[in-house]
C-alpha cells in the first residue's frame, strides 16, 4: 500500500475546503467590497479647514447661497473663491482656527487660483446623476449626503452604488417631502414618512424611473 | 435467432488484429513511459510559443480594450464570436461519442473516445477565452455569475447569453469528469507498471484503483450516469449556442432551424477534427492495430450524414427566405449568397456541402489522404458557416447603417494563438496519458466476451451456447 488509510478522507477534505473558501470569496467581496464599506465614511482633508458645521448648521446659511446650481443643473457645484470673500472680506478670524485657514482664502484669491478642493461624492463616468431632477421633486440633499450640517468635515454618508439607486427609486415615497424643505436637513416629517411622500408622489407627479437607460445613457 | 457480433460489421470486436491483452497495455501506455523525443519537445515549443502569442494579444486588449479587433458597428461579433462557435462545435464530437455512442452499445467507439474527449475539452478551454474577452470588461466577468454586488442586479435569466454560460460551464464540467473517470483503470495500469516519483503521482490521480469488482461496478454504474447526464448535453449545448442568434431579431439569425442545424454542423466538425488528428496520432505512435480502418470510415460515415444535414438546413434557410415572403428575411439571405461577403458563403457551401459528398464512394473513405485533405475542408467550411452567420449584422434594416467588416491583425493572431493553446495541452494529453481507453479497448475483445473459447476463436460464428 503505497498510501496510508487516512488519505482516503484527502479528496473529501480538499472538496469542503474549496466550497468554504468559495463561499468566503464571495462573502468578503460582498461585505468588504461593497461600497457600504469602502465608501461610505470617505473623508479627505481639505486644503481649508472649511466646517459645514459653522456655516450651513450654526450660521444657518442656504446650501443653495453656496451650491447655487442644484436645483438647476446636473452639478450641485462648489461655490468659487468669492462667494466666501463675501464674508470674510470682513470676518478674518474664526474662532477655532484663528487667521490661519481663514488667509488662506485670501491667498488663493490675491494669487488668482482656485481652492483645490478634494472630491468627496464621485460616481463613474458611466452613470448619470442629475441634482436637479431630484431636488425639484422634494428629495432632500440628506437623504443622499446625511447630515452635513453637522459635519466638519463633509464625510460620505451613503454608498452611491446602484443598489443603493434603485431602493429609492423603486420606493420613493418616505425619501419626499416639501420641495420647500429639501434643504433643511434637520426636518423631520410628523408622522408616517410614507404617508407623507405618497401625498408629495402624486403633487409633483413622482415616477422614478428603473430601465437602465436612466442612468447609463 | 441470436447474431453473433461476428456477424454484424458494426458490432465487430474492436481489436481483431492483435493478440493478447498484454499487447494492447504495450502499445497504449508504452509511448508514456518512453523518453521524451526531441520532435516533440520542438513541436510543444512551437505550439507553447503560439499560447504564449494569445496570452499577450489578449493582455494587450485587456489594457486597449476592444477597439483592437475589428468589431464595430454595425458588425458588433466579429472573429472573436465566430472563433467561440467554432471551437465549441469541434468539442461536440467528444460527447457525442464518449455518451450517446456509448447508449447505443457502439463498440468501435472505444478506439476512439478518450481522443475525443481530450479534444473536447481543450477545445471548449479555447472557445471560452473568446467570451470572456469579448464582454470588454474581462475582470468584471464574474457578473455573469448570480453572485451578490453593488448593483442589486442579478443576471437576467431571459436572455440566451446567460445560458450560455451555464450550458458551456455544465458541459465542459461534465466532460472533464467523463474524461477522467474514464482514465482512472488506465492511470491504475500504468501506475503499476511504474516505479518512483512517477508511480507516485500516478497512484495520486488512479485513487486507489485496485481493479476490484467492487470497483468495476461501480465504474460502470458512474460511466453510465455520466453517459446520461451528458447525452442531453450534446443536443443542449450547441442549441444554446444557436439561441444566442436565434432569439435575437436579426434577420437571417432568427430562425427555429438554428439549434438543429447547429448541433448537426458542430457533430460534423467535431468529427473532421477527431479524424484529422487521429490520422496523424495512429501513424506517429503506431495505433494502427487499435484504431482500424474501419472506425475511421465509420467517422466518415457520421460526417457524410451530418454534412448532408447542414446542406439540407442551408437549403431550407434559402426556401424559407423566400417563402416567408419577408423582405428583410429575403434581403439577407440574398445578401449573403450574392453581396459583399458572397465568397465566404461559396467557401461555407463548397466545403460543407460539396466536400463529404465524396465520401459516398467507398475508396475514397478508405484514402487517408483523401480523408485528411476532406477533413481540413470541413472544418474550414464549418469555420466560415460561423462568419457568414455572424457578418450577416453588416447590412442588417437600415441600408444607411450598413458597413465592411475586416478583422484587425490582433483577430487573426489570437485565433492562430489558440490553436497553440489547444495543441499544447493535446502534446502533452499525447505524452503524459493513455492516449486509447486501455480498459475500454480489452473489454471491446473477443478474449472479453464470455463466450469467447480459446481454441475455436472468433472466427466461429456459432461457437456460443
């Protein structure tokens, strides 16, 4: 006998053992490579310690008086260097900072080059996103981007995939509210959100569409 | 009365003309155990060096991406898909034989099925390179797997393309298995006559096969199993394969004659490429006492058939183009006969229909020559039945998007490319394994039958009781 009794049980060994790493493969692409995983909480630094905190939450700026374009344009838009100088042409210390981050608007502006401000929310090239389809139909910017307003620094709060994408459009109804609120994001609505939005479906006439050629164009 | 199989040539022991069962292991595993020769170490570097030039071609589209072969539109399959069908028709012969060949008790099969086993599955290893390529994404390619993802989307199980996948997966798995619980005896036999590493590693893969009954029965029970299972392969494989045309709208692709017509057309170039390799292989290792004039011409016989059958199914496209009275339908096939690309139609007619009409006269069945040259015809006909059906896209509803197709120079060398890829692992089929159902071969013997008495011999029809 040229192998020992024990080998007999090798082949059955080596089977169950590639069904389980199989098994782990596809369970660890499906956790780890989800981008429930890899994007959400993406945070950069930013070259300016820019806080969304101070100004949308705590100054209660309109996200509008800076991304003017969502409601227009595909592209919410990061406001140019002026829109903060209209500020801090007169406010030239913050109060956790100082000068220091506040000169460096200055800076960029007396040398004539934009902030380069590092991208947070990213989709491929291949898929096509339109802000203002979305905002005008009563979709806050939290149900999307979570709460800025109390971020200091803007972190990803979903997953942008494209299963995330058709959870709502299959099911709007509890992402709607007033189109006069989408960018209040600490309101929240009195009762059944879905009760709430099936009002908001039928006013602004609400059909989200499915077919890939929605987002793949 | 009961025939003796004496009687009936088609039933006639495959081994008439050697001795003993001793001869038979001498002249199978004899050529593994020998040292290598330097042809065939030339020949594995000749064809190692063509793998390796399919290697970097399709490395080189995984960085440029599909722009490098000629598809474009309107000709979105070019090469790539015609190459796929292709060689997934040449793995038909091996199931073919190896299953319902087998159903049917076909003894003479057992002189040829292990080769054409073999040859199924490094061919169906060659079709596969061209889908996986042909998505454009290959490192995404697991998507067409129902495996969870980002997207929330699943494969659509409506469309032929799907299936195709599971059809061509099942079947190469299948033949894998066949093919290797087929070797298993075999790999017994020449681990006994080895010694060291190899016995070693030949006693790995013969799995402890003693040759008991136990054993036996147990093979035989498995071999039949498997012979089922794959025999609806047979038919399915190449019908899906025909789907993937048919159940799109194009004109001249969306026919019910496709899945038969297909199976026939892949059944008749599987058969042209078990031939042509099996003329060389039975002169160079000296096979000629096992594999018998005989089963070669029964080859023909099958190719003669299935030849017909295609131009049968050729004749019928063109009579149902102009019965259907659909224009377009008309147009096509017009178009293919007579338009821009009217010599791939005439080379597809002369070498499938016309060539294996020479097989009706026995002489020629019995010319190697005449087979080997006739064989290599087919499987070019067979190669440009695939391109006309595919260059069909290039004039398909509207004359404004009409175009010419031409292959790119990466097309034509990822095709000679796989031809290293098949020929390399049959070198080494050639080599390293039994290249003859060893078992198989003696069970075909009249020393096999129990009714077989030494001192009377086969000749004597009505020696049984």
């Amino acid at each position: 006998m040229l192998f020992p009794k024990w080998t007999n049980k090798v082949p059955l060994v080596l089977l169950a053992s590639l069904v389980v790493l199989l098994c782990f493969i596809v369970f660890a692409f499906a956790y780890w490579g989800s981008p429930k995983n890899y994007v959400v909480g993406y945070q950069p630094v930013q070259p300016i310690a820019f806080s969304h905190k101070i100004h949308a939450g705590e100054l209660g700026l309109d996200c509008r008086y800076c991304h003017f374009n969502v409601e227009k344009g595909r592209h919410a838009g990061v406001p140019p260097t002026e829109t903060c100088l209209n500020c801090h042409n007169i406010v030239r210390s913050g109060s956790k900072t100082g000068t220091a981050e506040i000169k460096k608007i200055h800076d960029a502006h007396s040398k004539g080059v934009p902030i380069q401000w590092v991208r947070v929310h990213k989709l491929a090239d291949f898929a096509y996103f339109d802000h203002s389809a979305h905002v005008n139909k009563g979709v806050s910017c939290v149900e999307c981007h979570g709460r800025v307003d109390q971020m200091d620094e803007v972190r990803a709060a979903q997953p942008l995939s494209m299963g995330w994408c058709l959870d709502c459009h299959r099911n709007p109804a509890p992402h709607l509210r007033d189109k006069k609120l989408v960018t209040n994001l600490a309101w929240t609505p009195g009762g059944d959100p879905a009760e709430l939005g099936r009002e908001f479906m039928k006013k602004y006439n609400v059909q989200p569409r499915t077919d890939c050629s929605t987002c793949h164009r | 009365m009961i025939l003796h199989r004496d009687d009936d040539p088609s039933q006639r022991p495959v081994l008439l003309e050697t001795s003993s069962f001793h001869e038979v292991t001498e002249i199978i595993a004899g050529p593994t155990e020998t040292p290598l020769t330097t042809t065939w170490i030339l020949l594995l570097m000749l064809s190692g060096s063509l793998m390796l030039l399919m290697a970097g071609l399709f490395g080189y589209l995984f960085w440029e991406g599909t722009g490098i072969w000629g598809i474009n539109m309107p000709v979105a399959w070019g090469w790539d898909i015609v190459n796929f069908v292709w060689w997934i028709g040449i793995g038909h012969a091996g199931t073919l034989i190896s299953a319902i060949l087998f159903l049917f008790r076909q003894k003479w099969r057992t002189a040829i099925n292990r080769f054409s086993e073999a040859m199924t599955i490094f061919a169906v290893m060659c079709a596969g390179v061209f889908p996986a390529f042909h998505v454009g994404r290959v490192w995404v390619v697991y998507y067409i797997f129902p495996l969870p993802n980002q997207m929330g989307a699943w494969p659509n199980a409506r469309s032929p393309l799907f299936w195709d996948v599971f059809a061509i997966s099942t079947y190469f798995t299948v033949s894998l298995l066949f093919w290797y619980m087929g070797l298993i005896p075999d790999l017994a036999t020449m681990r006994d006559r080895a010694r060291g590493t190899r016995r070693f590693v030949l006693s790995i893969f013969a799995i402890g096969w003693r040759g008991a009954a136990r054993h036996w029965q147990n093979y035989e029970r498995a071999y039949l199993i498997l012979a089922a299972i794959s025999t609806p392969l047979v038919l399915s494989v190449h019908s899906i394969v025909s789907f993937d045309f048919a159940a799109s709208k194009v004109p001249g692709w969306h026919t019910t004659i496709f899945p038969p017509y297909f199976v026939a057309g892949a059944v008749f170039s599987g058969f042209a490429m078990v031939a042509n390799l099996l003329i060389i292989a039975r002169e160079v290792f000296g096979f000629k006492k096992v594999v018998l004039m005989h089963h070669l011409e029964n080859m023909n016989k099958f190719m003669l058939l299935t030849g017909s059958l295609v131009g049968y199914a050729y004749a019928m496209e063109l009579f149902i183009a102009w019965y259907s009275g659909n224009l377009y339908e008309r147009f096509a096939f017009y178009n293919r006969a007579l338009g821009e690309f009217w010599w791939s139609y005439w080379w597809m007619v002369s070498c499938n229909v016309l060539a294996p009409q020479l097989f009706w006269f026995k002489a020629i069945r019995r010319n190697l020559w005449a087979v080997f040259v006739i064989c290599i015809f087919i499987n070019i006909g067979m190669w440009f039945e695939r391109f006309v059906i595919v260059i069909t896209l290039h004039a398909d509803f509207l004359p404004s998007s009409w175009g010419y197709y031409r292959p790119s120079w990466v097309d034509v060398f990822t095709f000679v490319g796989t031809f290293g890829l098949f020929f390399t692992f049959f070198l080494l089929f050639l080599k390293f394994l039994p290249q003859l159902a060893i078992a198989e071969v003696k069970g075909a013997m009249p020393e096999a039958d129990p009714h077989h008495l030494p001192s009377a011999g086969h000749s004597a029809g009505g020696a049984h009781h």
